[in-house]
C-alpha cells in the first residue's frame, strides 16, 4: 500500500540537505548521481563523529564510487571496528542500477537512524556501511525505458556498466574496475553480514519481496543454523509489518507458467550473497517485487535493512564466534571437501503462493504460449516448492595447495589480493616436486561470449606427476581463510573457475601442427611396425563417425608423432601435498 502518512513525516523531519528527490517527489522520482556526491559530503556535516564519506575507487567513465559509514560512537575505519570487535552490515544499492530501491532506502534509513528516530542506540553497537550505487556509470545511463517490467520510478539508470559487464555475475572473475576496488573495500571491513539490494524481474504475485540468505542450506553446520535463525527472525519482523516475504528467488522452474512452482538454489560465487558466503560469512540478496509501486519498494527494502542492522547489533556476539571458528578450521586445513555446484532434488512439497488469476494460450505473434495476468483478481497458487538440495559437483582439495607458473602468476596474483586471499612465491627454484597435473579429455568452448569471455568447459583428472618447480612460482594454499572460494577458482571443472572464465585458454588452443603430408607416410610406418596401435586403430575404424572423419583419423596419428604438442589441454596450474620449500614471506591476507 501507499504510505501518504509516513511521506509526509520523513520530508517534514529530515532536514532540508539529507532530503532525497526520491522523497521530495513522493516516491515518483529518483535523483542522479550527483546527489549521491552531494548526500556524501552532507551526512558528515549533519552528523559530526558519526558518519564518514568514503572514496571507494573510481569508474571507468571518472566517477567515484562513493561510501557512507555511520556509527554513534564513532567507529567508522575497519581498524577500529576490528579493535572493538564491533560487528559491520555491509549494504549496497543498485549493483543493477535500474533497480535503485537500495540507494533512496539507504539514505532514508541511515538519516532516522543517525538522528534517532529509528531503533534509537543501534549504531552504538553495529556499523554500518552503505554504498548507495555500486554500478555508478550504468546509474548515470539514465532513462524512462530501462525498465518496462518495472512500476517507478520515473527514469533509472541501467543494468550494466559503462563496459557492459554485469556486477552481479563478476564476484569470483573479478575483471571490472568497480568491482576490484569494492572487494578490495568490503574486505577490509569484513562485514558479518553483506546485503545486496535488488528488484525483480519476471511474473505478476502479490508477494512483495524475497530474501536469499546463505549460509542457511550450505556451509559449515553453525553458520547454517545461525543463517536459518537469522532469516526466520527476519520474516517474523517482514510479517508484522504487513511484507508478504518469500526465502527464495521467485522465478519458475518454467518460464510463464506458474503452475511449474519454484526452487530453492544456491548460486556459485560469481553472484554477491552466494561470493560473502564462501568467505563464512552471512550474504543476503534481496529482492523487492519489481511490480510493486516505488514507495512500497523503497519502503521494504528500508524495512529489510534496519532489521538486519538490529539483530546483528544483538547477535553479534554469536554471529562473530561462529564466523571465527569456521575461519579457524579453514585455516587448520580442515577443510578437506568444496562444493563446486549444487542441484535439487525430486522432494517437493505444495506450498501457497498468492498471485493472480492468469491465463496462457498460444500467441498468434510469437506464435509461442504466453501469459495474461489479472491483477485485479488475487488468487492462491498451489505450487511444487523444491527446496531440498544436494551436491552435484564437489571438490577434494589437495593437503597443500595450488601452484601458478610464473607465466601467469602476476595477474592470478592481483586477484587473490582482491579477495582476501594469502599466495606466495618461490625465492629458488624446486629440481623435483611431487605434484598433480590436469589434463583435460574434452574441451568445449561457448558458442558465444559471456561477459566479455569466451568460457570453457572441461571434463578430465587430476594425475599424479613430477615437475620442476621454477622460481617465481605462485604457491596458494589451501589451509587459508577463504579457501572456498579458492577452490572455486582453481579447480577446473567449476562453473566460476578461471579456466572456466576463460584466463587461461591459450592453452587449450594448438599452435604447432604436422602437415598432413608428414602425417601420411608416419601413419603407414607407425602401423607397420606397432600392433598395439594397429589394433586401436582398427578397432576406431568400426566408429562410423570417426571413419568418416579425415581430420580425426589423421589426428590419430598426430596424437602419437614425436613433434606433438605434449602440453595442450594441461591445465598450467598444479596441485600439491606439501607447501614446496623455499617460498618467500607470507604476503597479508588483507588489502
């Protein structure tokens, strides 16, 4: 519902300087990103002692990408948050900058709390951090049309960035300049809790927002308890005051049909909750209902907010002992086991879901089903809800670590600095090391690219070898805080590893060749004189497809000329039992 009431008491109250266009235009309007640099030098001054302007790095376009810390005691720096061991919720709008309720709830709520109108001492005992645009050049695209299956507000700013790269798919490959200098800064706070601000896309329901939090379904056993606890007090607090919150992302399992229900996920760290939870830490993703009008939106995300701020204000305690204890058993090495990749199982039940009357019928445009919604008809939906999961791709990790050559150590290391994460070098070189090495036995790029990558997948095994290690040779431990996430970006198979991104497919690409007229005459010699590859090749003949094939039957032979290219399709990074001897300082795990 509209709030005429509470509209006219926040533009009465606030003062003159922290009050938005947003507000000011009665929830229609939101303002540009000028006003985030003006709001930032304001707060300050409104508040001395109790808010800070952060300048988090700058856009590709010149921007700067802006933050607020507000604490009543002052605690403002990650240094003094750590010294007092003061818990820190971390909270961003428009990381999709056409979905920019985060930023106008964010100034909103930080004004009554700093001023004392909202829950009245909690920024005495939690800091908050807010960055009101993550995607600022994308805000500054701004338009009217951006978002046609959205209600307000008026004109937003848009979905990607200035290099057309999606935020919110670049967590693990870190490859934008917004988003190392933001990782660089949420590790340094290293919040309890990171909350990313969104809005829907897709169907017509009543239900008003959803909120993912993980852990709550994977993890480590206590933070999951901790991670249900936190988001059934959350919905408690969203039902009382009158929010219709769904704990899942609320797209079907069909495109267009409701009746296919819903699924509980848990996505891979290339998306904001799912990256946080990977560190043992608390990711929250929430989604307002795009169809919503602005005001209720604004105002649920507001509501979202402030009560997270309270219960880790009063859980941090518990929430800062659980997250320390995962930290210790991972950087024990007691983490012997990731999961790479979840997947549902056949459980379900039949939940209910308030939407609306609809009707699907074939469509003499698309000529494909679509769907007609009444929203002047609300209707129960009673829906499959799968919400048991598995895993479908874990990873053993190995006792040691992983080793990058030389050749690629420099950028691999820049992004494990970007993620918290510890490397270090080798000072001399190692003559003789067991390790293991990667082969893959299939390899298929995308069809197309995907986020400015050309992906690849690949299937194979970890075999055990023994290889000279040289100097400057990259060392990432696995007994290390962070260690799930580094398992997602180093072991290859997964969906956010940096094979799988693309970084490093030049090696999966042949450079050297045999022309075929060297390759006939060794083919009919290499038969002549071995049985064994005589018997393999005629049992490959009774493949039709391979017998039709000249390319593949001449690379039968390719395969085993002396002049092959023995290191296509190895994965140049290794793995290892034992730290290798001779590695230089440890570097800091903390930008």
């Amino acid at each position: 519902m509209l709030l005429p009431t509470l509209l006219a008491m926040t533009l009465h109250q606030a003062p003159s300087s922290l009050t938005t266009v947003s507000e000011q235009s009665g929830w229609t309007r939101t303002g540009r990103y000028s006003e985030v640099e003006s709001l930032c030098r304001a707060f300050p001054k409104a508040f001395p002692g109790k808010v800070r302007c952060d300048t988090v790095g700058t856009t590709p376009e010149g921007r700067p990408l802006l933050a607020l810390v507000a604490s009543a005691d002052g605690t403002l720096t990650p240094a003094a948050a750590a010294r007092k061991q003061r818990p820190v919720v971390f909270f961003q709008g428009g990381i999709h900058s056409g979905e920019i309720d985060g930023k106008d709830a964010g100034f909103w709520l930080l004004r009554d709390l700093l001023a004392g109108k909202e829950q009245p001492g909690v920024l005495k005992r939690v800091t908050a951090v807010f960055v009101p645009v993550f995607n600022v050049d994308g805000h500054e695209r701004f338009g009217p049309n951006h978002r046609p299956n959205q209600n307000g507000p008026e004109e937003m700013g848009w979905r990607a960035t200035a290099q057309n790269l999606n935020l919110n798919r670049d967590y693990a490959k870190a490859e934008a300049p917004e988003m190392v200098a933001l990782l660089k800064y949420l590790h340094a706070w290293d919040p309890l809790v990171y909350a990313d601000l969104h809005a829907t896309n897709g169907a017509k329901f009543e239900h008003d927002v959803s909120v993912g939090i993980e852990p709550q379904k994977s993890g480590p056993a206590a933070l999951r308890e901790l991670g249900v606890k936190l988001r059934e007090e959350l919905f408690t607090e969203l039902e009382s005051q009158q929010h219709l919150p769904v704990p899942f992302y609320p797209s079907f399992i069909e495109d267009d049909d409701p009746s296919s229900g819903f699924a509980y996920g848990v996505p891979p760290p290339r998306f904001s909750h799912a990256y946080w939870a990977a560190h043992r830490r608390f990711g929250v993703l929430v989604e307002t209902h795009s169809w919503k009008p602005y005001a209720e939106r604004v105002k649920a995300t507001r509501n979202i907010v402030a009560s997270l701020l309270r219960l880790v204000a009063r859980d941090g305690a518990a929430l800062r002992a659980a997250v320390k204890a995962a930290d210790a058993a991972d950087a024990a090495g007691k983490t012997r086991e990731v999961v790479l990749t979840w997947k549902n199982t056949e459980q379900k039940r039949t939940i209910d879901f308030r939407g609306y009357a609809y009707e699907r019928g074939a469509s003499d445009v698309s000529g494909q089903t679509w769907i007609r919604y009444d929203d002047t008809k609300p209707q129960v939906w009673k829906v499959p809800y799968f919400e048991e999961i598995q895993p479908a791709l874990t990873a053993s990790l190995p006792a040691g670590g992983y080793l990058v050559p030389p050749a690629h150590a420099t950028w691999v290391e820049a992004k494990l600095a970007a993620h918290g994460l510890r490397s270090q070098r080798l000072a001399k070189p190692v003559a003789s090391a067991a390790v293991e090495s990667f082969r893959a036995t299939e390899a298929k790029w995308s069809i197309q690219s995907v986020e400015n990558r050309q992906t690849l997948n690949v299937k194979g095994a970890w075999e055990p070898q023994s290889q000279t290690l040289p100097a400057g040779t990259l060392y990432v431990p696995v007994a290390q805080e962070g260690v799930e996430l580094v398992a997602h970006l180093f072991e290859p198979t997964g969906p956010d590893s940096l094979l799988s991104w693309g970084f490093f497919n030049a090696h999966f690409e042949q450079k050297e060749y045999v022309e075929d007229y060297v390759l006939e005459p060794f083919a009919r010699e290499l038969l002549a004189k071995d049985a064994s590859v005589k018997a393999e090749w005629e049992a490959k003949l009774k493949d039709p497809a391979f017998a039709k094939d000249a390319r593949a039957r001449l690379r039968f032979f390719y395969e085993r000329h002396p002049a092959r290219d023995v290191q296509l399709r190895v994965y140049p990074v290794l793995r290892i039992q034992a730290a290798p001897q001779g590695l230089a300082a440890v570097k800091p795990a903390k930008p």
